[in-house]
C-alpha cells in the first residue's frame, strides 16, 4: 500500500455523475450551445481584438490573483499594451502575469500548428516551470521538479511528496483514458468535466513546491482550447473560482472532506462556467446590436445629404451611446461634436431636430420627457413583454 492511500484516500481517479440532477446537465448542455454561439461569431477586427485582450487580462488576473498577485484588472490591460510601470518592488507581479501569458499564448499556438501537447506528466511538469520562470522562489522550490517536502494551503496538506510522481502518471492515464472520450458531438461537454476534475485533482495532488494553482489553471486552459472551445471563454472557470474564491477554497477542501465526491466541485464550476458564458455573450450581442444599429441610422439618411441631416444624424448616433434617456437639457452635452453643432444654434433648432427624428422612429420621448435612441426597433423576435414595455416608454 502506497502512502497516500492512507493520508488521502479521496484520490480515486474516478466520478460517478450518474447521480447528477437534471440541472447540471442542462446547465452543461447549455456551455457547450454557447460556445457554439461565440465560435466564430462576426464582430469587427478591432472589436474582436479588444474583447480577447479584455478576457486574456481577466483571465490572466484570476490565475495569478487568487495567489497573491495584487495587480489589478486595468493594470494588467495597461501591460498587455506595454503602458505598466511599476515600483522594482512591485516588478515580481509584472513577471507572475508574463508566465500566465506566455503559457496561454504557447497552448495557442502549438493548436494552430496542430501540435497541442498530450497531457502528460512531463507536460504538468513544463507548465510549472512556465509559470515559475524568473520568479524568486525558496530554497526547496524547483520549477518543474515534484517537490521532496510536505506542502500544503491553509488545512489541506498535499500528497506525500514521494507519492507525487505516482500520482501524477496515474492522473494522466486517467485523464487520457475512456472516461473522458467523448461521444460525437459532444466534445466539449465532455473536456469541461475532464478540465475541471484536472484542476481538481492537481490542486488535491499538489505535486510541486510552489504554483501547484497555476499550474492547475493553465492544464486547464489547455484541456478547454484544445476541446474547441474558443479563446476568450477558456478563462471563464479561472475568473470564476477567483470571483467567488472562498467557495473556491471551501468546495475544495469539502470535496476531499467527503471522500472524493467530485460532483459537488464540479456544479460550482458548471454553474460558474456559465454564468461567464452568458456575461460574455451579453457583451457580444451589444458590440453587434451597437454596429447594427450605426449601419441603420445611416441607411435611414442614406438619401438625406443635408446639413440638417448630418447633424439630425450625428445627434443620434451620438445619444444611441447613452445608458440612460436624458432630458433636453442636457442633449448638447452628450459629446464634442453634438456640442460644436449646437453650439450657434437656437433652441428651437434642437426641438425641431428631435421631432423630425421621432418622425423617423428613431428617436422617443418618454413620460418623463427624456430622450432615448430606438435601438431596440431593430431587435427581431422580442418577447412581447419587452415589445409592450417598449411602447409604453414611448
């Protein structure tokens, strides 16, 4: 009998769903649907780079943050611009976040020469080294070396170090074997459980001296990317155990407490995948909803070339980027170029302006006298709830 059998007897290299309700499988039917609603969907060059730059930096915070790294989210945006300057005491962060991303962007690239690296215990072994590159470390700690002393995070000690060579093989061949191959069609359903449970299972093996999380994170990432599942979404479960990282830390420690029951684990990372999947094809749907709504204002003046409508046209754009109706008041104020338009005119001009544009139905006014863009007239299918709120605002 091998020593962790004893001291952690909850490492089974085996999950039982058959007892899983109904709602986890809805909820990880309906991940796998939305990445096929974000694959390849259209949005402009400029707007696609900076909705992945937005989730590499979020991704790469919750991968670092959740293990001490202080830099912020606006920061991190700032470095991926080459924009950070940092204290030399604080510069330790900067090369945290540079591991992460040099990490994300080698599993990005060896899928685009069809060389993703299989899960092995070598490979575990070179993202910790990756994600320990240049970073001061203690006397025991070697990057990509199974770690010769006991370790551990808060109450949870890992896996005997002498065990942890074992255990990683046996990971692996678990990882690689028939429990995770996927029925057709189903691809990425079934590389969601094997990414969550690998995360798992690193996390309770602890195999190295330090970054055993991020290590985690990242053979996670790899499992997601390599599954399909596009790159922007593959740093959901990252931000999501970093958003609620104290059920991170209980679900963990509940798992191993309950004798390897993974199901648990992996509901709060199902549900937390997507919760992301939908925040983030929220925020797709307005970038094209916005790019839709420019295109149609402009078809609506196409025959209309006059001052008056290229100032009619500009106000609407220009009021379409506000949160919020607005009273008259406070129309000129909404950017530089309605302000100069304006700026000679009579007030009789702008309420002119605005009733010519409700004339068009782009524009209405509501009871409370604010104005608002129409952009939902072109929404198609909306509930009729949404279409009775709609015309009651008007």
């Amino acid at each position: 009998m091998r020593t962790y059998e004893k001291t952690h007897p909850w490492l089974k290299f085996s999950a039982d769903f058959r007892l899983a309700p109904p709602p986890f499988w809805m909820a990880l039917g309906e991940c796998q649907s939305k990445c096929g609603h974000i694959a390849g969907v259209p949005l402009q060059p400029e707007t696609a780079k900076e909705l992945y730059r937005i989730y590499l930096a979020k991704g790469v915070l919750a991968t670092t943050a959740i293990e001490g790294n202080t830099l912020s989210e606006e920061e991190i945006l700032r470095h991926l611009e080459g924009k950070l300057e940092l204290p030399p005491s604080r510069d330790y962060l900067r090369q945290e976040i540079d591991n992460i991303i040099e990490g994300c962007n080698e599993i990005l690239q060896a899928l685009r020469s069809q060389r993703t690296p299989a899960i092995s215990p070598q490979r575990i072994k070179d993202l910790n080294r990756t994600v320990l590159r240049k970073l001061t470390l203690g006397d025991d700690v070697v990057p990509g070396e199974i770690r010769t002393q006991s370790v551990g995070v808060a109450r949870y000690r890992g896996a005997p170090a002498e065990d942890c060579d074992f255990l990683l093989t046996k990971l692996c061949a678990w990882l690689n074997g028939n429990d995770f191959r996927p029925a057709p069609g189903q691809e990425i359903a079934y590389a969601t459980l094997k990414a969550i449970l690998a995360h798992l299972y690193l996390a309770w093996i602890h195999p190295f001296g330090d970054g055993n999380g991020r290590t985690a994170r990242l053979l996670e990432f790899q499992i997601l990317i390599a599954s399909g599942v596009p790159a922007p979404a593959a740093h959901l479960l990252s931000n999501h155990y970093n958003q609620t990282r104290t059920e991170y830390y209980r679900q963990l420690d509940s798992a191993s407490r309950s004798g390897g029951d993974v199901l648990p684990f992996a509901a709060y990372a199902v549900e937390g995948f997507l919760d992301g999947f939908r925040s983030q094809l929220q925020r797709i749907r307005t970038q094209q909803w916005d790019v839709a709504w420019e295109n149609y204002v402009h078809d609506s003046f196409k025959d209309k070339n006059t001052p008056s409508d290229k100032r009619r046209r500009d106000l609407v754009l220009d009021l379409s980027k506000q949160p919020e109706p607005l009273p008259l008041g406070k129309l000129t104020a909404i950017s530089p170029r309605v302000a100069a338009m304006y700026a000679r005119k009579t007030g009789k001009t702008l309420s002119r302006d605005l009733a010519v544009l409700i004339r068009m139905n782009l524009l209405q006014k509501n009871k409370e006298g604010k104005y608002k863009a129409r952009k939902e007239l072109i929404l198609a299918f909306l509930p009729p709830r949404a279409i009775a709120e709609n015309s009651s605002a008007r």
